[in-house]
C-alpha cells in the first residue's frame, strides 16, 4: 500500500474531529428519535477532495470517538460510517473540484452519495448486525432504511451545497471588471 | 570570513498557480550567528523567502524558480523538506496550527520523536529545552490551557530540541497582546545569544521587533529587496514609509519637531537616543504649540448602557464581574486588555449569544434582557475578528443580503438595502463578484457590509485589524472611522495600542474579568500601573516625552495623535 | 460554551490507570470481540460479573459517568422497544419454543424465551459498555497514538487519531462562534423552521467550518512536515510507558477470558445457550 501523504494524515485528523463535533450537534426533525447527521455531509465532502481512504479513516475514527464518548462503541454503524466515506471517494475518484464543478460531477458525487449511503446502511450496517448483535431482520431493515434515507437528504443537499460552494471560492480573480 | 548559512544568488521564484513571479533577483547572505529581520508589506514576498528557507517551497508549494539558493552549503531544492529542517528550525505565525501535541511536552518532542531518538534522551533534550524558554512547569498542560505567548514559547521549544543552525520566526508578534509580543522578542534575542544559531525573523511591526537589536534589515517589496542595511541606516533614511513600513512613534515625533534623523541620534531604541538639548528644546516647543489645540470630545445621548454585569460559565469562576459603563451615540471606543480578559465575552453577553447571571444591558434606556439574539442583531452588530469564519456565502451580493432574506424582507426592498450599503461600504462595483476574488480588508467590509445591512446603531468589532500590515490596518480603520463618522457608534476589541491611541479617544480597559479603567486612550498609555496590569505596553512616545522632560505625556501622546491625523500619512 | 455530554480522561490513582494504553487497548479488543461474539447467557453473566469488578478497581465512579450512562441506558431501552416492535416472536425463533406469559394486544404477546432474548441482548450490550468507558476515561489520550502504534496499527493512521483528540475542542469552540455569529443573522438551526430550511440554513454554518479547516490542514501539514514527520518508517513516542508485571497479567486475563469464550460458546456449535430444551 502507498503511504498516507502527510496531509492525508492531517485531512483524517480533522476531518475526524469535525465528523465528532457534527455528530454531537443534533438537529431534531418532526420524526423522533431521528436527527439530521451533518456528519455525513462533511465526510462526503472531504471524501470528494482527498480521496477513498482518507474518507473510511474520517467516517472510522469520528463515528468511533463518537460513540466511545456518548454510549460505547457500535461497531456495526461504525464500520458502515468507514464504508461511505470509502465508496463515496472510489467513486469521485480524480473528480478535481478544484479546476472548477459542472452539473455532471454534481451528478456523480450523488450518484456515488446514494450508492454509498444505500450499500451501508441497506446492507453493510445490517448484516453485521445480524452477525455480531442477532438483532431481528425486520427491525434492522426499518432502523437501517430510515437511516438510509435521512442521510442521503441530508448528504445530497447539505454536501451539494458545501461541494458547490467550495468550487465558487477556489475561483481565483480572472476575467473580473467592476461594474459601476 | 565564514561562508554564509543562507545565500539567495539571483533568485526568483514564481508559484504554480501564478501569473507571474513572486520573487526578483534576490541576492542576499546571511552567516552563521547573524540576526536578520526581513520587513515588508503582505505581498511583499517576504513570507516566500521564508518558505524558500525552510523548504516548504519548493516541497509543499511547488513553482518555477530562477538562480540558486544554497542553505548550508548544499542546493536547497535537491535534499528534502526533510533535511532542512536539521538546518532550519521554522516558528509559524498560527501558533495553533504548530501545536500539534496533546501536551507541551509531546509538542516539544514532535520532531525527536519523528527522528527515532529514544525516549530517555527525548525526554533529557525536552526538559532542557523547556527550561530554556521557561515553560518547564507546564510539560503535562494542554494547548487550550495556554496563553498565546505560551503557545509560542513551546513552538519555539519545538524547534529547538533539533540542533539547528538557523532559527526562522514568521510574524511572531501576530496573535500576541503588546506585553506578550515583547516578552517574545526578549525571548528570541535570549535564545540567539544562549545557541549562537543565525536567527531570521519575518515582521511588519518595525518598532516592537526593535525592543531588542537585530544585526541587519532586509527590506522588501514588490518581491525585491529594497534595502539590506543597519538599522540605524534604515531608519535615517526614508524608504521605510514609501514602502508601506511604519516607522517607530518616537522618530515620528522627532521629525515632526523638526530634529533630524541622524546617525548620531542613536534612533535604533527609544531608551538609547542621543538627544542633546536643543533637540528636546525643540520638541518641547512643538508640544508647548500645539497642546492648546486639544478638545475634548462631547458626548452625545445615551445609546448603550451596562450594569453590574456578571458572567461565568461555572458559578465558581467567573469570566468578568461587576462591568458598569454607558456608551453614547457617535462615540468610538476601544475595549483593551490580554487575551482571556474577557472582552470577547463581554461582547457576547452584549449581543446575546450568552445570559449574564447578573446586571442588566440597556439600549436607548430599554432593558435588553428578554430579546432574542436576533432581535438585538437589528439594533447591535457583531463582526467576528477572521472574515473568513464569518462568509457563508460565495458571492459577495448574496452574503449581504443573508440577514434579510432571512426576516423574510420583500425582494424590491432588499435590492435597495443592499444597495445601499454596498455603496456605503464601497463595495458596489464589485457586487457580482465572488468572495473569495477579494483581498483581507476587502473580505472585512463583505463582513461589516452583511452586518450593516440591517441597519444597526451599534457595531462591535473584534480584533478588526489583527494580522494586518500597515497598509491593510490603515485601510480598516479609515472605513471605520468613516461609518463613525455617519453616526455609527463603533465599539473595538483590541490589543493594538496604535489603534487605540489613534481612532478611538476612549477606551474601557480590562483585566481578570473586572474593568480597570474608562479613560482616554491617551491616558491609559502614559500610566504606568495601568499599563501592566492589562498587560499592555506603554508607547516610545511615552519614554520620549519624559526624556525630553515634557511634564506631561499624556497631553503629548493627544497632540501626536492629533497633529498626524490632520497632517500625517493616511494610507 | 454548550453542555455537550461527552467523556473524558479522568486522571486517578488506579490499577486500571498504571496499566499501559497497549495494554488497555488490547484488552479492550478482546473483550469487545468476545462480547460480540457470543450469546450464552453463562459467559455473559461472567463477563459482566469481571466488566463490574473490574469497573470498582478503576475508581472511577457512577457520577463520574452518569451523563454516558444515561446515554447508554436510553439507547439501550429504545433498541429493545425497537426489537419488540419489529418482531415480537422472534425469540421464539430463535429458542425453538414458546411459553406465553401474557398477550397485549393484536400480535404483541410476550414470551418468555423473548424476554430471555431480550435479556441476552441487554446483557451483550452491558458487558461492553463498562469497559468500553473506561478505556476513554482511564487512558491518557497521549497514549493513544503510541497504543496503535504498538499493536501494529500504522504510525501515521495512529497520529491522526492524535489530530482528531487535539483539535476537537478548537472546531468545538469554532463551531460555536460561528453559529453563534450567524444566529445573529437568522440563521437558526433549532428553530421553528422546516427541515428542508434548516438544511440549507447549515451550510450556512458548515461552510465557514469547512474552509477553515481546509486552512488549518494546510498550516498543520506544513508545521508537520517541517519538523520531520512521514520521513521514516518509524518513529518513538514521549508519551509511551513501559510494560510492567501487571501489563502482562491483565493481558494474560483477556487472552483466558477470550479463549474460554470462544472455546464455551462454539463448544456445541451455537452461539446460543438455549434452557427451554
């Protein structure tokens, strides 16, 4: 394997500790018992710029840290959390938002959000559940489609948004005129 | 002679992502033992030279270069970032993104550690360092538990448990209040003396690095070198101010009573300077013509008043105590003292953000407490002190409009809101442009801008000049003074003296959560005692009047301040 | 700043506390993956027997931890409801046999071997949940990075681990003034508003986080690099401490506990311990 650059170290770190620092900040919905997890449209976001393992390591040690602080570690969701930030940055893979963002790598990185967040907690979250917890299938499945859902919503606005005006501000002064 | 540790030989370098170069034809040798200070405006590229030094160009900023630059003796560009950094130990500006370490004494160790040095003589090499730099006793504390100017002694440590030859500081004195800023430079020149390493600082603020001697000035702009002489050199001369340097206060005030800036003035520190007594008949003569011109400034009808405000996150310790003070309409006033005063909470309780657990704020005699931040937003505005924490939006029109679209305002009246106080702020002509085509000052009146918006009585501003070079802080303060002057009352919190003395006639200054003192500007900078318990510095102009045997300073400091703002240099 | 619940290192003069974070680390793994892994009800009632004992050594104590364990306590109720919701026979399945108690209403009827199910799940959950907790509250989180280091855990994924404990109080305390600074400007993300606004409404917020701490990874690589992180395979650490008699014991512990666990659990080929047959 290619050692992590140095700034990948950083990016994970970071990236960890705002995954952590979102989580804790719920935002409560009409649904109970369900928040809106911004987390994951950061973990997107930084997936997109600095690749696959930067986003599993991100969606690893943030969820861990997360859970390990508030009621201890579940791995099942935790490793499902690595997963999205792993797919999403496959499959954004060499997207370079910084020469600028068009309709079809907004396209793509929501293809790739779906895929990932659908895989994880669709398939992923579940099934480890069944074999680490025997937790019963109709209840996985319910539990892991909410889930599911929310944060595709969440990561398909709140992580467009982010991504496209991240592109607006690496614009740097062109072809500017003042107007009068 | 030896042969230089540093020497730049015809070299330019221009960034990847640039038009042009940055740096032209630079030829400059520094030796071993040397301490050099390398002056300039931002883009002047005397950070480049910093980073060409330390290797972060070309290894993290990768670009074209012209010439050579051999540290050490070697190429620098052929080696690694690696290797310099056994040369070159680099003390950044953000003082937090270098404190990588849990504890100071991991932080300490960061660059041991990555050099597979064993733990036992790690941990010798920490706690001699640590000594040195005086920060022994806090080896287990955590970062946020420090002061800034601790903060900096451990990056300093950090560097030093590497034996390295040349010692770069870039912007020290820039997250520093005045008296940490000087302990710092007391600080550098101790450990040049102590390891005999070439030391190279990076710095706009002339007059405070100068607290102690450097050997030589470089001095920069548009990526050249403009100068490279003594210091005394340098300031008998005039290319200071015409690229965009200030000058020390003192020699200011000299020149304004007509004494020449001469060698044999010893004009390199305030407390040195040769005066003989005709010189300081002559200054007393300019202060004795101008001390009538003084007038007070009247005040106007009440707008903000505090009372017995008490804060504290916990009942046990509390952030301030006790804050009483009125501020009235059309005033402009500064809020002094160290970091960690409380002066930034003091401007969250005003504007809401937390609940005082004692005393009332009232507006135009109205007691505050049970609005909303938001509601308070509408009469009170806050700017945060880093524009860039602040813009939420990538384009400059809808960023001020942000506030209105929110209170849900009709679009025909809020293109004429925005409008205006693009106009105001002087930002229409580049109203459809992104945010981030801007410069720092530029970015800082998008901010005012989307606070202005809604039209408040009241603006706080926090740290509004921080970071700034002379060039970027004067262009700041005259907007400011600008909007004062169409009747905004402007509060400031600050640890600049010089904007304090010359924007703001009043200032409330704190220290330990309590209020010291609500006063002149003028007078809190000519009283001793005052001065060091906020932690703040008094000004050369101070040291100079009492040298000259001015019976009162303060009164000296007033005429300064109002003589260079009717004929100084503005910008 | 906001009371946001979160545990932290308590530093105390314990056993657990002298042990070295390699130690607790690896301890820590076993006893999670033996929890996971098995369903007896008598190993359970082992582990949480030795996961209480072990909680009394540590001098932490319930009020050091009860914001957590309230956490933990509401998590747990909510996912046993959820369970009984979704599938009220399934313990039935699961034991081959049904014992009725009483009946709810509709399909809801309670069983016992449901409750035993539930009671095994609760159990799983229990004897994780003591000592998952004190690992973060008993190791100095120094010793974090050094611990993965030790167990074979790259160098460099370890420092990050280190990054993110250094610089969540800074993006804490950013998050906070930033939303503080736009709660000034409407932006309200508890309000009243609809969902879908809010969503937008924290961008607001995320982008200023977002590109300052774009800013601050590049500040902090550059510091990184310039003091010779990456530049060797290697690397020692300040902060690590050198195993000791009790390192070795309380390993040996979790390689009996672990092995005895597995060994009971598949010894009749399934994870269950069924008393209804």
């Amino acid at each position: 394997m290619k050692k992590l650059s140095v700034k990948s170290v950083v990016a994970i770190g970071i990236g960890a500790a705002l995954f952590f620092v979102l989580g804790k900040v719920s935002i409560p919905t009409p649904v109970p018992n369900t928040v809106i997890s911004l987390q994951y449209a950061v973990e997107a976001v930084f997936a997109t710029l600095f690749g696959p393992i930067v986003g599993m390591l991100i969606g690893f040690i943030g969820h861990t840290l997360l859970d390990a602080t508030s009621y201890g570690p579940w791995w099942s969701w935790i490793i499902a959390s690595a997963f999205v930030g792993l797919v999403i940055g496959v499959v954004t893979m060499k997207m370079e938002i910084g020469e600028g963002l068009d309709t079809k790598k907004i396209v793509r990185f929501n293809v790739a959000q779906v895929i990932a967040h659908l895989l994880a907690w669709g398939l992923v979250a579940p099934c480890l559940d069944i074999l680490i917890y025997k937790e019963p299938l109709e209840k996985l499945f319910a539990q892991g489609m909410m889930a599911g859902i929310s944060n595709i919503i969440t990561t398909g606005i709140v992580g467009t948004l982010l991504l496209v005006a991240y592109a607006k501000t690496v614009v740097r002064r062109g072809s500017l005129n003042k107007e009068d | 002679m030896p042969s230089p540790v540093i020497s730049f030989q015809d070299y330019g370098f221009q960034y990847m992502a640039q038009a042009a170069p940055t740096l032209h034809h630079i030829n400059l040798d520094i030796y071993p033992g040397e301490k050099v200070l390398i002056a300039g405006t931002s883009g002047s590229g005397k950070s480049t030279i910093g980073n060409c030094i330390n290797g972060l160009i070309p290894f993290a900023y990768p670009g074209q270069k012209t010439g050579k630059l051999l540290v050490d003796g070697k190429e620098a560009d052929t080696g690694s970032i690696f290797e310099l950094s056994h040369t070159v130990g680099t003390v950044l500006q953000d003082t937090d993104g270098q404190f990588i370490g849990l504890t100071v004494g991991e932080d300490i160790a960061f660059a041991a550690e990555n050099d597979c040095v064993p733990q036992d003589e790690m941990k010798q090499t920490v706690d001699k360092v640590a000594k040195l730099v005086d920060i022994d006793h806090h080896l287990q504390h955590a970062p946020h538990e420090l002061s800034g100017g601790q903060k900096q002694r451990v990056s300093l440590a950090g560097v030093m448990v590497e034996d390295v030859k040349v010692l770069l500081f870039d912007e020290p004195l820039a997250n520093l209040d005045p008296s940490a800023g000087r302990t710092t430079i007391e600080l550098i020149d101790m450990v040049h003396e102590r390891t005999g390493a070439a030391v190279i600082i990076i710095e706009h603020r002339l007059e405070d690095v100068l607290w102690r001697s450097v050997d030589r000035i470089v001095l920069m702009d548009e990526g050249k070198i403009i100068a490279d002489m003594s210091t005394v050199k340098l300031l008998t001369g005039k290319n200071l101010l015409e690229h965009g340097i200030r000058e020390p206060l003192y020699l200011t005030a000299l020149r304004y009573a007509g004494v020449e800036i001469n060698e044999a003035l010893h004009p390199e520190h305030v407390e040195h300077l040769v005066l003989t007594e005709e010189h300081k008949a002559k200054v007393r003569e300019w202060y004795q013509a101008r001390k009538g011109d003084i007038s007070s400034v009247g005040h106007g009808e009440e707008l903000l008043r505090v009372e017995h405000l008490d804060f504290g996150y916990t009942p046990q310790r509390r952030t301030l105590q006790d804050v009483s003070f009125t501020i009235h309409k059309g005033e402009m006033v500064s809020i002094v003292g160290r970091n960690g005063a409380g002066k930034s909470t003091l401007a969250k309780l005003i504007c809401g953000f937390e609940k005082p657990i004692g005393g009332s704020i009232y507006m135009e005699g109205r007691d505050l407490s049970d609005d909303t931040i938001k509601e308070r937003a509408m009469r009170i505005g806050y700017v945060m002190q880093n524009p860039n924490q602040m813009i939420s939006k990538p384009m400059i029109w809808d960023e001020v409009e942000m506030a209105l679209v929110q209170s849900g305002m009709p679009k025909e009246e809020r293109k004429e809101r925005v409008e205006e106080t693009l106009k105001v702020c002087g930002l229409y002509p580049f109203r459809n442009w992104p945010v981030s085509a801007l410069s720092y000052g530029q970015k800082k009146r998008v901010t005012i801008a989307s606070i202005l918006v809604q039209r408040p009585q009241v603006i706080i501003l926090d740290e509004p000049t921080a970071g700034q070079d002379y060039h970027h802080y004067t262009e700041i303060m005259e907007f400011l003074k600008e909007l004062n002057g169409r009747g905004y009352t402007i509060m400031m919190i600050t640890h600049d003296m010089h904007l304090m003395l010359e924007y703001t006639p009043r200032a409330i200054v704190f220290s330990e959560g309590r209020m010291l003192a609500d006063t002149t500007a003028a007078h809190v900078l000519n009283n001793p005692e005052l001065v060091k318990r906020a932690n703040l510095k008094e000004t050369s102009l101070y040291t100079l009047s009492m040298a000259c045997g001015i019976d009162n300073p303060q009164v000296f400091t007033e005429c300064f301040i109002g003589y260079e703002q009717k004929e100084g240099y503005n910008g | 700043m906001a009371n946001i619940a979160i545990l932290s290192y308590l530093k105390r003069d314990s056993l657990v506390h002298e042990l070295t974070g390699t130690t607790k680390l690896i301890f820590f793994i076993a006893w999670s993956v033996a929890t996971m892994v098995t369903y007896d009800t008598r190993v359970l009632v082992v582990l949480l027997f030795l996961s209480i004992v072990i909680f009394k050594i540590s001098k932490v104590r319930l009020y050091d931890i009860r914001i957590v364990l309230g956490l933990a306590v509401i998590f747990v109720v909510l996912n046993n409801l959820f369970v009984y919701l979704f599938a009220p026979e399934y313990g039935v399945e699961l034991y081959e046999s049904r014992t009725v108690l009483f009946t709810i209403a509709g399909p809801y009827t309670v069983t016992l071997q449901q409750l035993f199910y539930h009671l095994n799940m609760t159990m799983k959950v229990a004897c994780v949940v003591p000592v998952a907790l004190l690992f973060i509250a008993c190791t100095d989180p120094s010793e974090f990075a050094a611990s993965l280091a030790s167990i074979g855990v790259s160098y460099r994924i370890g420092y990050s681990v280190s990054l993110a404990l250094r610089y969540i109080p800074d993006v804490q305390r950013e998050y906070h003034n930033i939303s503080q600074a736009q709660q000034a400007r409407g932006i309200d993300l508890s309000g009243k508003d609809k969902v879908l606004t809010r969503m937008k409404n924290s961008v607001a917020i995320l982008l200023p986080l977002v590109l300052s701490s774009l800013n601050r990874i590049e500040t902090v690589s550059n510091a990184m690099e310039l003091r010779g992180f990456g530049k060797d395979k290697k690397r020692t650490w300040y902060s690590q401490r050198k195993m000791q008699r009790n390192d070795w014991l309380a390993i040996a512990l979790a390689v009996v506990v672990f092995v005895a666990d597995m060994t009971i659990t598949f010894w009749d080929g399934s994870r269950y311990y069924n008393p209804f047959l």
